[in-house]
C-alpha cells in the first residue's frame, strides 16, 4: 500500500518544509496520481480564496468600528465585574461563618492567646540574659537609624 502526503501537501504549497521534506514530496508527486490530484485541488482552492479574498474590501472606518464596539462591551462588562467579584468573596465567607463560624472564632481566639503567651515567654527569656537584651537593644537601635537614614534620603529625593 502506497503511502499519500496528504498533510505535507498543504505545507509544500505554503513554502513551510525543508529543503530534505520538499524534495521528498517532489519524488512522491512524480509517482502518485492520487496526490497530484490532491495537489491540483489544494491550487484550486488556494487561487479561490484569493480571489474571493481580494474582491472583499473593508469599510473605511471600520477600525473605529470595531474600536467603538469594544469599548462599548467593555464598559459594561466593568458594570458589573465589581459586583460580581464582591458575590464571589461575599457569598463564600457567608456560608463559612454560617456552617464554622463559632469553630472558627474559637480557634483564633486560641491562636490570639498562644501568641501573647509565645511573645511573653520570647520577652522575658530575652530579657533574662544579659547579652541577648543588649543585642536586642542594639538590633533595634542599628534597624531604626537605617529606617531614620532611608526616609531622610527618600524625602530629599522626593523634594529635589
């Protein structure tokens, strides 16, 4: 059973093949009647659309046209897209509370505790010794000068 080129076809009539794929089914074209055949009929179809193609002309201002048309669709769609993204953040967070809200509560009313409880021990451990109270004191000092040294040269920026 021969094998066709039926989809190299298409791409030998828009230049889109290799030199190797083009001779290839240049070899094949000399020996099959079947793909001449197809390849007559691509021809025919090509020469048709641009001909039809070339006939068809576009209004002069058809891009302001379209353009209008866009903005148009556009600035309804901005109508209602706050809405519906309000919907989509509302309606979830409504369900939630209502099916685990008392869950949820009492579960960050237990985080909120644990982490006072968590920054007191961290406090008190650090102020027990020494040497770390004085790094954290330094730490704080060193992190404000560099925070008091970028705002005064942003806003010399800003100003000049």
């Amino acid at each position: 059973m021969e094998r066709h080129m039926k989809e190299q076809l298409s791409a030998y009539l828009d230049g889109e093949l290799s030199q190797a794929e083009r001779q290839e089914v240049e070899a094949h074209l000399e020996t099959c009647e079947t793909c001449q055949e197809l390849l007559e009929d691509f021809l025919q179809l090509k020469d048709h659309f641009v001909l039809s193609f070339s006939s068809v002309e576009a209004p002069e201002n058809l891009e302001s046209q379209v353009m209008r048309s866009l903005r148009v669709r556009t600035s309804a769609a901005e109508k209602y897209a706050g809405l519906l993204i309000l919907l989509c953040i509302l309606i979830p967070s409504v369900i939630l509370y209502a099916l685990a809200g008392t869950v949820i509560m009492k579960l960050v009313h237990g985080l909120s505790k644990f982490m006072i409880t968590l920054m007191y021990a961290v406090s008190h451990f650090i102020l027990s010794i020494p040497v770390l109270s004085g790094m954290t004191i330094l730490l704080s000092l060193s992190i404000l000068a560099v925070s008091f040294y970028s705002l005064k040269r942003l806003l010399h920026t800003t100003v000049s």
